[in-house]
C-alpha cells in the first residue's frame, strides 16, 4: 500500500484500502473477498470517503478565491448515486448529452448549477436545456449559437451561455485526450470569436453571455500549460472588454488534471492544482485591470478514478513456457475497461485474496481479458503469486470505466457498488441477458413459423 501521505490523486489506491487480518484487501471498511461473494465479478467498486476527500482538497484549494464554483465533470463517471453525492459536496456538475442532463436534473441538481457541453448538441439537447432554464450551454461553434437563438426567441427565455474556445495549448499526453491544441475539434478557433460575441451581444434579449470555457485536455501532470492558459484567456476578457465594452462575469478553465495509474506517476495534487489556478487568475486579471471574474473548474478524472476499483475473478491460466509468456485470463477486460486498448493505458493490479504472496510462488504474468481481441490486456505485465480462482484487484478504475463500457461479445455490464465505513450498495445493477435481449426486434419476415400440432 502507499504512503498515506499521499493527497487522493496522488496515491493509486483508494484511501480507505488496507490489508486486513485474513490479508485480504479492504475497501471502505469491507474485505473486498466478501463483496465479490456477495455481488459477484467482474465488480466496479467506488469508495465514497475518497471521493469526499477529492472534493474536499479542491475546495480548500480555492478557498482564497472570492467567486469559485468548482463543477464535477460527469462524462467520468455519472450515475443518479454520483449526481447525488457530488451535489452535495456542493460542486455544479458538467454534462455532456441528454442523458446526462436528465441525470443530474433528476439526482436534484438545480439548473443553474449544470453546464451542457458537446461540440454537436442535438435539437432535442438544446430544447431541453432551453426549457430548464438557468442551465448554462457552452456553445462550440457559430451554427450551434445561432440556433440558440432560435430556440430562446422561440420559448421567450434568455439562455446563459459560454464559448469554448481553442486555446492553441497543447498538453503531454495522448493524441485522444488532447483537445487545447489548433486542430481540436473542440471548441470555437479564436479568429472566430469576435463574430460570436458579436452575435450574441446583438441578441441581449435572448443570450446572456457569460464568459469564455476552454479545456485543454486530459490527465495533465504539470502546472505549466494551466498557468500559460490563464495568461491566455485574461488576454481575451481584455480584448473583449475593449473591443466591444463587455465585461464578461465568469470564467470556466475546465479540468484534466492527472491522478497516479501506477507508483511512476506523479501528478500534482487537487488541492494545489487549484489553488495555483485560482492564484494566477487573480494575479492575470489585476495586471489588466480586470474585476475579478466567477470562477469555474470542471475536475471529473481525479474527483472519481482514485475511487474505483474493479475486482476479477482468475480463470484458465495459461502459462505458454516456449515464448516465454504467462497469461493470467480474468472474467472482464476491455467491455468494463476500455481504456488499454484505447489510449495504452498503464494500470497496478495485486492479488486481492493474498495481498503479501509467497515469493517463491511469484512470476510475470500478462493479465488479459476474455474478449475475442488480441489487444484485450489490461496490464502488460506485473509479477504476482497468482492462480486461477484467485481475485484480481485493478486499482485507479474509477473514471472512463464505467462511461465507456460496452456490450461487445453480448456481455452485460457489471454491477457498481459504494462503499462506505462498512457499509456496500449497488448504485448500477449488473445487466443480464435478459437485459440485452429486451432490446431486440424480430422484424415480420424472419419471425419464426410455428407449426400446428
């Protein structure tokens, strides 16, 4: 286990993990061998405590900021449970399609308190945000604006609304998860900008023009690009402020910032990341003579993923000695985590059922999923005392898990369980078979003939 110094992004496991008496691993007060008898694997836990603790250290990071609304960024990890915990831990919440809205909205969120995002809301999401109205759109492009408009002379409402532009910053991380750089398909392109304040301004009556919202990307681990960033955007509300005498009241600098997957990772943690943001707004925006603005982060990744992990049971081991290779096959893989496949992913997995091994037992070993790809590995390599029927603990499994599962070989969903100081429920029911077949159709022609008799 890693030193509790750690701040919660900065550790790979969840807060509340320990190894009990029976050296088993612990999660929230509960043996994690006694959750997979009684929910059964593959199985998503989430520890509550460290969610809370996440929350915590960005809201004292801010602290000193005047106007901070600190938002959690939902498409981590969103079910009505998650909507109703980061609610009250008194965050906004950003959405990103219908079905988030209606989830935040019907976990309690007030509508002032959600951002819709999306580089191509549908009608039906702009319609719905129009109606509930305080939700603010974070608007990606002229057409979309444009619409708006529509929509807000259309139901007589004056819709808040921020621009997301591109910064033109680009982070060190995957091609898949940046989205500041110039060719992000995010985003409005900054020679663009004065035409839709314009536009906006110019429709007062239907637009009530926030601010600007930009999002540079995903699992950053430095400071220097945020700092860069903010330099950027004050230089924006100047010009804006100048160009067409508005000041714009609020400022939303998005998230991305990285927890620790594995012991070589080492992001900075929440509470400095945010009060190393909130310090050099005040700072950028005092050097051009600025009113301070609302302030607006949106964390998702190291609010949640610290938070979850997910258990495997071992099935057919196999031990290929003529490559050199160990596969040690678990009963999920690439349908709950896509993440490996996807973007190469690095993860720590340890035997949950025999946290300290016997040494002489250990060896490498692959741990692959039970999906028809050969790409379905979940961690390339790791040096356990592993044998089949033993339970796999993949730590950090919190954000994009769940989000971005999948049916793939018609396989349901695990089930999600929170836990708290010994307490475990399922916040998502497993999906069965059943489940997946309620959804077909058999069209007329192919419907079976029954024969008489």
């Amino acid at each position: 286990m890693q030193s509790k110094s750690l701040t919660v992004n900065q550790r790979v496991e969840p807060v509340t993990a320990e190894v009990n008496e029976k050296n088993h691993l612990s999660i929230g007060a509960i043996d994690v061998v006694d959750l997979a008898a009684k929910f059964g694997t593959p199985l998503w836990i989430i520890c509550e405590e460290t969610v809370r603790q996440a929350a915590h250290a960005v809201l004292d990071g801010l602290k000193d900021y005047p106007l901070a609304t600190p938002s959690y960024a939902g498409k981590a990890f969103l079910c009505l449970a998650m909507a109703a915990l980061v609610k009250d831990l008194g965050f906004g919440i950003d959405v990103v399609s219908e079905g988030e809205l209606l989830t935040a909205l019907q976990a309690g969120f007030a509508p002032e308190k959600i951002f819709l995002h999306g580089n191509n809301k549908s009608a039906v999401e702009l319609k719905l945000a129009v109606e509930k109205s305080g939700v603010k759109i974070v608007v990606d492009s002229l057409s979309e604006l444009e619409d708006i408009i529509a929509l807000a002379k259309e139901a007589g409402s004056r819709v808040p609304v921020m621009f997301r532009i591109i910064p033109g910053i680009e982070l060190d991380t995957h091609e898949h998860i940046k989205t500041g750089h110039d060719t992000s398909k995010f985003g409005i392109p900054l020679e663009e900008l004065s035409q839709l304040v314009r536009l906006a301004l110019a429709n007062n009556e239907q637009i009530e023009l926030l601010g600007l919202h930009a999002h540079i990307g995903s699992q950053a681990m430095d400071m220097a690009p945020y700092l860069q960033f903010v330099d950027v955007m004050a230089d924006l509300y100047a010009s804006i402020q100048q160009k067409f005498d508005y000041i714009l009241p609020d400022l939303d600098l998005g998230g991305g910032l990285g927890i620790a997957y594995t012991s070589e990772d080492q992001p900075l943690s929440l509470r400095d990341w945010s009060r190393a943001l909130s310090e050099r707004v005040k700072s950028a925006f005092a050097a051009r003579s600025l009113p301070l603005p609302v302030l607006s982060l949106e964390p998702g990744r190291s609010i949640i993923g610290t938070a979850g992990v997910t258990i495997y049971q071992v099935g057919h081991v196999k031990e290929l000695q003529s490559a050199a290779k160990n596969y040690l096959p678990i009963d999920g893989g690439m349908a709950d985590n896509p993440r490996p496949i996807t973007y190469q992913a690095k993860y720590t997995a340890v035997v949950a059922n025999r946290m300290v091994g016997e040494p002489s037992r250990e060896k490498a070993w692959t741990i692959v999923g039970r999906y028809c790809e050969s790409g379905d590995i979940i961690v390339e390599e790791v040096v356990l005392d592993a044998k089949r029927g033993d339970l796999i603990a993949v730590y950090a499994t919190g954000a994009y898990n769940y989000s971005m599962s999948s049916n793939y070989n018609r396989t349901g969903r695990p089930a999600c369980v929170l836990v708290k100081d010994g307490q475990a429920e399922v916040i998502l029911a497993r999906e069965t078979c059943t489940d997946l077949l309620k959804q077909d159709r058999m069209p007329s022609w192919l419907a079976p003939v029954i024969l008489p008799g």
